[in-house]
C-alpha cells in the first residue's frame, strides 16, 4: 500500500493510499476548521455550516446532491469535530471524480439559499433537544466546559439555542472567508485510487484559490472544574476527567496504553473492580483524547444515586493504586488492544483516507503503521507509571454528574480522596 502526498502552489494537499484488490474508494476533503476555530458569537456556525453542505450549490440543489453519488451505490457525509470539519463520501473506483466533483462543489460553491437556512435551523436545534435529552451525551459537553472554562475548546460543537437561532447567510458565508483557504484543506481519499488523477483535479479545481492567513487560535488552558447537575433520571450520569498529553506529545502513547489497562475493556481494572465483582454499574470506560495544545482522560459510568459515592471511592482507589502496581502483563495487554485496533481499522478504506488526512494535518506528513507500532512497543511499564503519577499530581479533576445525585459527592471530595 503506497501513500502519496503532493501540495498544490498554493498550500492546498493532497494525500492518497491506494489499496490493492479494493474495489471502492473513500474521498474526502478535510478542513483545518472546527468549533475552537469560532468566536465566542460564532459558536455552533462551524456545525451549522457543515449542515448547509447538502442543501444546494449553485450547480445542484439538496436533491441533486443526494442523487448524484446514491445513483451510482455510493454514500456521502460529513462531520465536525472540534478542530476539523471533513466532507467525503464512498463510491466505486470508476466513480471518484464524480465524488471529487460533488464534495468541491459543495465547499467552493454553497447557495446558503435562506429558505434552506430555515429548514436546517430546525433540524440543528431538534439535534440539540436530542443531545439534552440524551444524558450520556450532554455530560460530555459539560465535562468539556468546565475543564477548559471560558475558551474555545471548552465550548459545544452544536452551539447554543440562541446562537442557531440567528445565524444567516453573512454568517455562514463569513466563516468560509475567514477559515477554508487552501493551506487548511487536505484531499484525502484510499482505496482504488488514482493519485495522478486526483492531483489533476486538485489543481484544474482548487488551484486557482489564494492562500490567506486564518485568525490565530485560542490556546487552550485546561483549568478542572465541576457540574453537578440533579434530575430525576434512572441512573446517575458520572464523567471524571484530567489533562492528558496534546496529540504531539510523546508521552501520548503511554497515556492510551495507561487508559485502556484502566478501563479500555472487559478485563481493565475498573470493568472488574466496578461491574464484575461489585455490579454497580453496567457501563464504565476510561478513555483519552488529544488537541493540538491539550488533552483530556475521562472516566464515565452509569450507576444509582445511592451508589454513586461507592462508584467514586472505586475509582479513586483505582487512580491511585495504578501508580504504584500497574503490571507489565496489563500493559501488555493494553498494548495489544492499541495495536490490533489500529491494524484492524486499516482494513477500511474510509478509516485509512480519515487516518492519513490527520496525520498530514498534525505531522505534515503520514507516519507508516510500522512506526506507529514501534512508538506503541517502546512504551514501558515505568512511562504509564509516570503518567499516571503525572495526571493526579498535576493536573486538577473535573467532574460532570447528572441524574438523582443523592450523596454529597463533589470535586473537593474528589481532590481529597486523591490526596490521602
């Protein structure tokens, strides 16, 4: 499997994998732009913006969209994130220009036709009644906010009610202008593909584009905080976080091998010490993600509220006893699953184009699975040790709880339960 990369004059990129004996192929453009990105008044436009892409161009409506690329069997969607938004689709190898041609036609041309604006303003905000009424949802955001309080990152990638509510064509039309220049998008796609082809592409379509500079982006500044918020639920809805390592950070390996021995599986500590030998709840997972600048490890679990304080002592005693005993076995064990996870989804050609837009988008280049690998075989018993030992003593916690919270569980009890 071969990775290509090749950048255009005026900063636009394109990078292909071709993937023998497929068949089918995954393009897609990934833009450098997501809800961190936005001004505090902007914020839900990136979203919003993404929404707009299936709603006409000045060359297709919302219709013609949808039928171009499902006529020929294919697939098309898109996503934001908190620092990218992509548009890609899936179609067959004879069918990539024609995908290619639909997703540039949806950045480089956007209607933002404003009886359109209004439908989609409905739809957003019936997204947004869904994630309230979904707890295991919204207490991520709230978890978010509080830890990075008062900035970009910490903000939702929805936006608030009031926000959607007055957005318009200027608007939508204006976040374009500012972030979607053609240093911040990458072409990526894999499968049976032709990068030749693509580059050709690339060049007769975003070519003629200036680069521009975007507006500096907000450092984060992780701070802790705490969400306590009573509603008469089934379960109690309990996320724990602390900073982690930012996606460039080499300790970053050690941090998804320390979380995924904690609580990445069925045999990770918290699964056994929490549901298996005690059923205090039916979901618990550790987890840790990456910013360009920050990062966070969660804790989440469901359970009552009359053992939600039992869930926390748990977990506390957990944290604390990984520092000391963390043994090579689990690590190993953590370590295989990071492995096998990432081999396992390159076998997906929508993965792959995903996995390579990223890495351009950090490293500027696609690091080989192979080094990957080896960055994820040199992690030893001591560096998980040492993050873990590095998270509670220097980061603060945050908790977000949700649901009949009938003890007085707090974060100082948190903080003081970490201490002793």
């Amino acid at each position: 499997m071969t990775v290509q990369l090749h950048t255009l004059s005026n900063g636009f990129r394109i990078v292909t994998e071709q993937m023998p004996g497929l068949a089918s192929a995954s393009v897609g453009i990934w833009v450098n732009a997501g809800a961190r990105n936005e001004r505090i008044e902007q914020n839900g436009i990136a979203h919003f913006l993404e929404h707009m892409a299936f709603k006409g161009t000045e060359r297709r409506n919302a219709l013609e969209i949808a039928e171009a690329i499902e006529d020929v069997g294919g697939f098309i969607n898109a996503y934001t994130s908190r620092e990218m938004t992509a548009y890609y689709a899936r179609v067959l190898e004879q069918d990539v220009p024609l995908a290619f041609d639909v997703i540039s036609d949806i950045l480089l041309n956007p209607a933002f036709d404003p009886n359109e604006i209004e439908i989609e303003r409905g739809v957003i905000l019936q997204e947004i009644g869904q994630a309230l009424d979904t707890p295991d949802d919204v207490i991520f955001d709230w978890l978010q906010e509080d830890a990075y309080p008062d900035q970009a990152l910490g903000r939702t990638i929805l936006g608030p009610e009031e926000r959607i509510r007055a957005f318009g064509k200027e608007d939508l039309s204006g976040f374009v202008k500012e972030h979607y220049g053609p240093e911040r998008m990458i072409l990526s796609a894999a499968g049976a593909v032709d990068h030749d082809q693509l580059v050709r592409l690339a060049e007769a379509t975003f070519g003629h584009l200036t680069s521009r500079s975007a507006p500096t982006v907000e450092q984060a500044s992780y701070k802790g905080g705490e969400r306590i918020v009573q509603k008469d639920l089934e379960q109690v809805h309990f996320a724990l976080g602390f900073e982690g390592p930012n996606y460039r950070d080499p300790d970053i390996y050690a941090a998804q091998i320390y979380t995924g021995a904690l609580g990445g599986g069925m045999s990770s500590r918290l699964f056994q010490e929490v549901r298996e030998k005690r059923g205090l709840c039916y979901t618990i997972f550790a987890q840790t993600g990456a910013f360009d600048d920050s990062g966070m490890t969660t804790i989440y679990a469901g359970t009552s509220g009359e053992e939600v304080g039992d869930l926390a002592d748990i977990t506390i005693s957990e944290l604390k006893r990984s520092v000391d005993d963390m043994t090579a076995a689990e690590v190993d064990r953590a370590r295989a699953q990071m492995k096998a996870g990432m081999l396992m989804g390159l076998e997906s050609a929508s993965n792959r184009a995903e996995r390579i837009a990223r890495m351009v988008a950090i490293w500027g280049r696609v690091p080989t699975p192979a080094e990957v690998v080896q960055k994820i075989d040199s992690v030893t018993v001591a560096d998980v040790r040492r993050v873990a030992e590095d998270m509670l003593s220097k980061s603060a916690p945050t908790l977000a709880l949700y649901g009949p919270v009938g003890q007085n569980l707090t974060r100082a009890k948190i903080e003081a339960g970490l201490k002793h």
